[in-house]
C-alpha cells in the first residue's frame, strides 16, 4: 500500500476537526509552588533555543508550504496550521507566498533529510554562529528514526528597528548593524530572535495511522516554537507525546496553548527560558481560573 494511500486512509475519516477536550494536568497540581515547578520542568524539556540565542518566534507572516502528500491533504495541513498560527496573532501568508514553514512528506523521512543535507547544507547551516543548534543536532536531523524531524533557523534582530543584528553570509556592506548597550542586561532588551526557517521531514509510513487533526496540532508546535527533539515530555499532557501515546494525545493541550500564548505575548526583547517560564505560569493559572476549578488544573 502506498504512503499517499496509507495517509489517504488515515485522512482522519475526514470529519470537521473538533477542538479537542480539556486534558486533565495532575489533581495533586494544587499549590503555586508545586505548579511553578512544574512549569519550569515542562518550558526547560520543551524549548530548545538556537545555541547562545533566547527563543525566538515569528514577528510577522509566516507562510506555510506542504509536498509529497496529495492535495487536499496538503492544503488541510496548511490551514491547520495556519489557524492556530492566526489564534496567536501571526498573519498566515497569502496563497502563492514564499514558504519560510516547509513541511514535506517522504516515504522514507530519514533518507530525504539526509538528502536534503547532502544537497544543500547552507540551508541549514548558514555560516553563522547562534542561528541554529549546531552539528550535533543537525547530524540527529540526519540519521534519527523519528517519525517527524525539524529543523529551526532564526535570526538576532535590533528590537527597536527590527533589522538584523548581525553580519550575514553574503552581506558586504560596510555598514554593519550593531546593537548598543551599557551592558549585558540593557542588550538583553534591545535585541529579540526571530524564526527565519522551518523545516519539517515527516515519515509517511510511521505516520499513516495518525489523524490529520492531531498530525496538524503536532505539525503546528514545531512550525511555531523551537521544540526540542530529546525533550522528555512523558510527564505532561502535551501534543508532543502523540507518537508514544497516540490515544492520549487528542490535540494541543492546556500546556501547549499555555506554552504557545507565553511565547507569542507582547515580548519586545529576547525571551530567556525564566521569561517563558513565568508567562506559561501565569497563562496556566488564568485557564484554571476560567475553568472555575472544573479540571484543567
């Protein structure tokens, strides 16, 4: 059986995605201290930073572009992710953009991502320090078994005019943009990282069983937040467990909208993991609170 009809199969039965239900956290989550500490836990195994660099995000469009699978199951995945890109406040591209989100399906994901590398290496690696998480971690995108693998690029940017800090491969300018400060905090301040890439190999086979609205919901974290693939995520409810336990992962959960909605407020500056710690923290006691105590939390 082919991948495209293996994923046509597993379209999901192609019912009108549902918001998923809420996901219970751990009834004994009940005191701030216990709940921090959580938190602190889950954004440390979540995130995973470009080396020497904050979190970055996108601060405008992104424009998603999906290959290898048919069509209409292109575009659905294309919507998904856009739809929870647009509940952040990111403006999706319009039809015919640029893809800076790739996503491409393979029957065999490991030897394209190996390909890929092969090919053209400075597409993943531009010759610059502290825009992606290094050899090591690209040699994992090359010979993991994983069924999904990902690939972040990101930028330094001056905060205040939102050029790019830094002197990029190819730039010859003499007019090279720097960011002045008094010091290291004060800089922290007047540069923010920006995701300038993304790209996303998925192995059609090992993901053939998998629904589209929980493929989308996966699909969407690592389109729009640097995700760590070593992260241990066993403990929480989270998307990112969906392949070690499909049916406890029915969609994004409070953790991950939490995790996402810290990441994409209004933050003008870099975003250190103690930053992104505190907004989950704070985004996940507003949710119990409108949950009146009814089992987010």
């Amino acid at each position: 059986m082919s991948m495209i009809a293996l994923l046509a199969a597993a379209t999901l039965t192609q019912a009108a995605p549902q918001d998923p239900p809420p996901v219970a956290l751990e009834d004994v989550v009940v005191e701030a201290r216990r709940l921090e500490a959580l938190t602190r836990e889950f954004v440390d195994e979540v995130s995973a930073p470009a080396r020497r660099r904050g979190l970055a995000r996108w601060r405008s469009g992104l424009c998603i572009g999906v290959s290898g699978i048919r069509q209409d199951i292109a575009q659905s995945l294309a919507d998904h992710v856009s739809r929870v890109a647009l509940d952040l406040g990111l403006r999706p591209g319009d039809p015919g953009c640029t893809a800076n989100v790739l996503i491409v399906f393979a029957e065999n994901g490991q030897a394209l991502a190996d390909e890929m590398v092969e090919r053209r290496r400075r597409a993943f690696r531009l010759g610059v320090g502290g825009l992606d998480r290094g050899n090591v971690a690209l040699a994992d995108f090359r010979e993991s078994d994983r069924p999904v693998r990902w690939w972040h690029v990101s930028v330094p940017v001056n905060a205040e005019t939102g050029d790019v800090a830094i002197r990029m491969p190819g730039d010859d300018s003499t007019n090279v943009p720097r960011v002045k400060s008094e010091g290291r905090v004060n800089r922290g301040r007047l540069v923010r990282d920006e995701l300038n890439k993304v790209i996303i190999v998925v192995d059609g086979e090992q993901v053939a069983g998998v629904g589209l609205p929980q493929l989308g919901d996966y699909l969407s974290m690592l389109a729009l937040a640097q995700v760590d693939p070593d992260g241990d995520t066993s403990s929480f409810a989270t998307i990112l467990n969906l392949f070690d336990d499909p049916e406890g992962s029915p969609g994004l959960t409070g953790w991950d909208r939490a995790y996402l909605e810290g990441l994409y407020s209004n933050w003008s500056w870099r975003i250190r993991a103690n930053d992104q710690t505190y907004q989950v923290l704070r985004n996940l006691r507003e949710a119990r609170e409108a949950d009146d105590g009814g089992g987010l939390l």
